[in-house]
C-alpha cells in the first residue's frame, strides 16, 4: 500500500509540473515558444529586491541573436577576442528600425570598435548597463532604490516618492521614477544624452528615448527584468527586451572597482601624446597595417 502512495504521489507530481509549464508558455511575435517564469506573489508589501546581481549572455555585445565573430585584436590575444554567440533577447527577434535609422545602426556596427561610447568609458546608460558584464548592487527603502553599477563605477537613484516630476536637463544615467504595480517595480527613465548605444553592435537611439523598465521577483534568487524601448525618431514602434537577472551568491559578493577611464585614454588621446608614433598592438607593437609607406620623391 505504501508504494502505492508513493507511485501515486510521484505521478501526480509530474502531472502538476506539466501543468505549470504548459501554461507559462506562449508563443512570441516570430513564433518561438517562450517559457514564462511564474511570478510569485508577495504577502508583506512590495518584494524586497535588495542584493547583488548579474545578466548572464551576451546582450551587451548584441541584443539581436548573433553568431560568433572576431574583434581587432584577435590577432593579437587569439581566441580571448572572440565574441561570443548569443540568441536575441528581443520580444519578436528583431529590433523595428526606421530605414534612415537602419542605414545609420549598420554604420555604426561597420566602424563599431572605434565608434561605441563604452570603449571610451562613457557611462552606458539604461537599459545597457544593466546587462553589461559586471554585477549591479540594489539596495531598496521605501522612497528610493539606489543601484550601484560595477561598471565603471556608476550609479542612480530611482525615486518612488516624486510622480510627476522630471528633470531639467539630460543626463547620462537619465531620470528614473519608481512605482510598484502590485509586485513588479515598474522604472520610467526619461531625460537621457542622445550618445548612449544598447550594445556594441552600433543599435543606438535618440534624445527622444523613453525607456519602461519592469523589474519582477521570480523566486529567491532570480528576477525577470524587462525594457521597453520607446523611440519615434529611430523606431517604427515600441519594442521590448527581456532577461533573467541571477543572484550571486558565492560568498563575500560584492560591488568590486572597475574604472574604465584609464582603459580607454590609449583610445581616445594616444595620437596626442608626445613620440607618438602610430597605433599599437596590445603587446606594444606597432600595428604594421596602419604604418603608412614613405612617398617617392
């Protein structure tokens, strides 16, 4: 009889795990079957998000799925400059440019290593930095959520007691205004420089930018983060991307330095110091290709 119950037990177990997963998956706008992660429901007020966490994948080098490729310096570090494949974390695949805008965002990509703001360390801005490959820290009260970013030590508040206001000039973290909608912080970030990309792909925006950020708690350890993109000078709609948030959870966790500036000055100011005598490998080198041959006289 007792191994009856348990045959009977471990069957109705497997009947409800079917059940829950056929009913979080739905269909996305380019046919793929989406698995939904169920949300679950606080009793205490609004979750608490407060921790360390980190987007795994490859979105920061392309939000749109991509195949593996090189980078400039793979001659250099081999298979450490490779860029690694990634499927698209677009609702739909594909990111609905104007085809102006489309012709400007594969210039960017053509020329990207050199064009791209986060080589030269400027600030990502949002949503990029919060899938860049370093951790953000969210510390949570009641009027304001301030996230720390480990990337090139950046910052924001999100005020949840100011509706209705906004800010008097752009900036490049933008200004982000928090509500709860039952157990989702739900972030409207408006006011952003026109300068920021979404990846390194060269996908760009304009001063227009609206961004709607979704953050839902789906377990101990794990929160659904969602952005809708809202541009009427790039976009031909609204489109949304959307991720898993992951918990670290190795022991000591924590916000550690990276400041990217002095990463980025060879880049940027190389040419103007003085000797300088053209571009260099990363060993030091110079990069035979750039070195211009001397005009017969």
């Amino acid at each position: 009889m007792s191994y009856c119950r348990t045959i009977s037990h471990i069957a109705v177990g497997f009947l409800v795990m079917s059940m829950l997963m056929t009913c979080s998956q739905e269909p996305s706008e380019s046919g793929v079957v989406v698995i939904e992660p169920v949300m679950i429901p606080s009793e205490n007020g609004p979750p608490d998000l407060s921790g360390i966490w980190q987007a795994l994948g490859s979105a920061s080098w392309d939000l749109e799925g991509h195949t593996a490729s090189k980078m400039p310096v793979t001659s250099v570090i081999g298979a450490h400059g490779g860029i690694p494949a990634g499927t698209s974390v677009v609702i739909g695949g594909d990111i609905p440019y104007q085809p102006d805008a489309l012709g400007i965002r594969n210039a960017n990509r053509a020329d990207w290593a050199n064009l791209d703001p986060v080589a030269k360390c400027y600030i990502p801005g949002i949503p990029r930095l919060t899938y860049m490959p370093a951790p953000l820290q969210i510390l949570q009260t009641d009027t304001e959520i301030f996230i720390a970013y480990e990337w090139g030590g950046n910052s924001r508040s999100i005020f949840m007691d100011r509706p209705g206001t906004t800010a008097p000039l752009p900036s490049w973290m933008g200004y982000s205004l928090g509500k709860w909608v039952e157990d989702t912080l739900v972030v409207d970030v408006t006011s952003q420089m026109p300068d920021t990309w979404f990846d390194a792909a060269g996908n760009y925006h304009s001063g227009s930018l609206h961004v709607e950020e979704r953050y839902a708690l789906m377990g101990e350890n794990h929160i659904q983060y969602e952005a809708t993109i809202t541009d009427s000078e790039v976009f031909s709609r609204p489109w949304t991307i959307r991720m898993p948030l992951y918990r670290r959870l190795e022991e000591n966790a924590r916000i550690l330095e990276f400041k990217c500036v002095e990463f980025g000055e060879d880049l940027l100011y190389d040419h103007l110091r003085r000797g300088y005598d053209g571009s260099k490998n990363l060993d030091g080198t110079l990069r035979v290709d750039l070195i211009e041959e001397p005009i017969d006289q």
